[in-house]
C-alpha cells in the first residue's frame, strides 16, 4: 500500500514545513528591489531579525544557503593561518571545519563522541593555556542537526570571560534560531549564523549573519580575501533597507511574514512549544525501549530527536518503509550514524497534533519495519502534551481570574 493521498509530513530537521501563510506571502509579483517599497519592507524585515537574534547590533541576509552564511561569518573576520578553536560536535561542526581549514585557518579541532555539545569547561582550559592569544576565534554549533544535541552557548561566553581570552565567539545558529531560546548580545556573540529553512519556516534560500561591534572591527583588518560576501557593502546599502545586489525577493516577502507569525505567537511560547514537543517525541522513544542519541538531559534538543536503531536493523530501511507506507519523510543519520539513527524534525510549523501523528507513522512504521520494539509510544507522547495543555489551561484560567 503506498500512502500519497493527503499532505505530506515533513518531519526532517529543516527543511521544515512552510505555512500556508508564508506560501501566500511569497506567491506575489517581482517588486522592484530599487524602488520605495522594497526598501521600507527592508528596513521592516532588518529590523524584525534583530529581535529574532536578540541583538541591537546589524543582521545582513544573503541569498544563500547556511553554508554561504558560514563562510562570509569566516571572510569577514579571520586571516590565513589564523589559530581557532572548534569542536567536533557532529556532522555540521565536521563540515564548518572543513570549510575552515580550506580558507587556510589553523584549527584545533576538539574531539566529542558526537553525543554531548560543546564542553565549556575544556574550553576554557585551552584558552587560559593560550596565554599568547593566538586563538583569534571560538567557533561552535548551538543546535548540532546531526545528533540532536543543543549547546550551551551562555557558558561558553561564561568559559570565554572566565579565561580573560579576547578570542571571537562565532556561532551557528542555523538550525536553534526562532525555535529555540538564542541570546546574541546577552551572550556576547560576535558572529550568528543563520539560515531561512528551519525555524524561520521558510523555503531554503537566505542566509543570515548578525553581526558584534568587535566583529565589525576585525572585518577592517582581517585579510582572507572576499568580495560577494564583504559586510561592508552590504551594511552601506541595509542602511536604507537596501541590498548590494538583486535579493532574493519573493523569499524576503516570505521573511517578513514569518517574522510576524513568531512575533504574534510570542517568542517565548514559540520556545516553550518546541521543548514541549521535543519531550513528548522523548517519552515516544523511551516508550518504545529505543534510545535518543543525545546523552546529556540539559542538551536535548527542542528541535529534533535522534533515535538509534536497534543492533542490526538499518534507519534508513525503516525511513523507506515510513515514506512509502505513510507518506511521512524522517531525518536519515549522517555520516558515522548514517543507517544508525534516524531523526524526528519538531520544528518551525509543528503542533500538538502535527507530532501525535509523526509519532503514529514512526510507531507503525517500526511495526512494519519488524524493529522490535514496545508499543506506547504515541500514549506517553500524548500524556505529556495533554499534562502541558492542562497545565497551559490552568495558568490561562487564574490569569482570566485574576
Ligand atoms: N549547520 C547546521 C547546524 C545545519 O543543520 C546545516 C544544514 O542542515 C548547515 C549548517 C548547512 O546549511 P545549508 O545546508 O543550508 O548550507
């Protein structure tokens, strides 16, 4: 039986499903991007990603990927030969690195069993041996997309600051931003990077930097080569709510739109909604006697579970069956979980029901699969979102009362 009736259910960890709100947004005319709406609308979405990133300080958008967003974070501030320090967090940090090194920096690459985040306390050993600041940067994954682990970037910046290192903070973002709690300025990020197709609910097509005061500095004395990439053009234009180069338009409108669905949520519940949803998809995965990859509690990550498969039955094999049977696409392992583990997206446009039926296609999909397994697992899922909608209800009640 093959199930393509009905919408498809996108539950890999970005791209995420876009609203139909923002589909509308997008599905418009070509303005033109010299002319006085474009530039209002600029300024209007600028301002927007300011909030999102928490900051005061500039946000600029590429039309690219996250990738793209990566290496301008990396042009604009670093020199070859540069020393940093990054940690092998999974399969996203690995590709940042490689990126890293062919640019010609000089990096200590910091080994993890790809099952924690980042390691403050490390950190922070190797900067305070670094008496001759020869590190010029930190660079670390918030929300590891590989493995489902979310960093805690608060204590690096407090690792940073407790060594006395005036190295940069740079950080992606790219799959933790507008899903999860993200403090660019309180935890003095030099770099963000970002990018549209997560949990901006976008199509993929923008990429972001948002931008400290010191990182603006060192982008007038660092000397790696850039020229698409250079802030510097890009701040000129983003002054009016231009852009140096024709921008990715009708993606923009969609920005826009998704910038106002968070907002009119309220970026705290948008958070709370995910955890909420990241601990329903949990108590699935125990239930089912399976294992989430992720093994620090404080790291699980709001945005998507990675589960191990069994000894012996391949993610990928089960991922078929899910496809074909229930039309629902999961997140497959990378590189050395690839057949290992399968990911479970709960991210951007995703409620309560949206997960109960994720949960329901992953549970008979295991069936159909024959990975042994407990059933329940969509029971325990659904008590935890109904304790929290009773929870929420309560709370809105004696607010009503009060
Ligand atoms: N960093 C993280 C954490 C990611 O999840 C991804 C993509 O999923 C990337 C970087 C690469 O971004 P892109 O594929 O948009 O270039």
């Amino acid at each position: 039986m093959t199930a393509q009736t009905g919408r498809h259910f996108l539950q890999i960890p970005g791209p995420s499903p876009v609203p139909d709100r923002v589909l509308r947004a997008m599905d418009m005319p070509v303005i033109d991007h010299r002319g006085p709406e474009f530039g209002k609308m600029g300024l209007e979405i600028l301002e927007g990603c300011r909030a999102i990133f928490k900051t005061a300080s500039p946000v600029v958008i590429y039309p690219s990927s996250g990738t793209g967003a990566w290496e301008a974070a990396i042009v604009n501030t670093l020199s070859s030969g540069d020393k940093v320090l990054m940690v092998e967090t999974g399969h996203f940090a690995t590709l940042w690195c490689k990126m890293a090194e062919r640019w010609g920096l000089n990096i200590d690459f910091m080994p993890s069993d790809w099952r924690h985040g980042a390691d403050a306390a490390a950190i922070e050993a190797k900067l305070v041996e670094d008496k001759a600041h020869a590190i010029k940067a930190v660079m670390v994954v918030h929300n590891e997309t590989s493995t489902g682990v979310t960093s805690r970037i608060g204590e690096i910046r407090k690792a940073i600051d407790a060594a006395h290192h005036p190295a940069l903070l740079m950080v992606d973002t790219i799959s933790s931003l507008g899903s999860v709690d993200y403090r660019h300025d309180e935890w003095g990020v030099d770099v963000s990077v970002s990018c549209s197709q997560k949990g901006l609910m976008l199509p993929p097509g923008l990429g972001f930097n948002a931008i400290s005061d010191k990182a603006l500095a060192a982008s007038k004395t660092n000397k790696l080569p850039r020229s698409y990439f250079d802030w510097q053009e890009m701040l000129k234009s983003n002054a009016s709510g231009f852009f140096p180069y024709t921008p990715a338009t009708n993606v923009l409108f969609g920005l826009r739109e998704s910038l106002k669905m968070l907002f009119e949520e309220g970026l705290n519940e948008v958070f709370a909604r995910h955890k909420r949803l990241a601990a329903a998809t949990r108590a699935a995965v125990e239930a089912w006697g399976l294992e989430v990859l992720c093994l620090e509690p404080a790291e699980y990550s709001p945005v998507l579970t990675a589960v191990l498969m069994p000894p012996g039955h391949d993610a990928d094999r089960f991922r078929a069956i899910v496809l074909e049977k229930y039309n629902m696409s999961l997140g497959t392992g990378l590189a050395k979980f690839a057949g290992k583990v399968f990911r479970i997206g709960h991210l951007g446009e995703c409620n309560t029901l949206t997960l109960m039926a994720a949960i329901s296609g992953v549970e008979m999909g295991l069936a159909a699969a024959g990975v042994p397994h407990r059933a329940g697992g969509i029971t325990a899922a659904m008590r935890v979102l109904e304790d929290a909608s009773e929870t929420n209800a309560a709370a809105s009640l004696k607010m009503a009362a009060g």
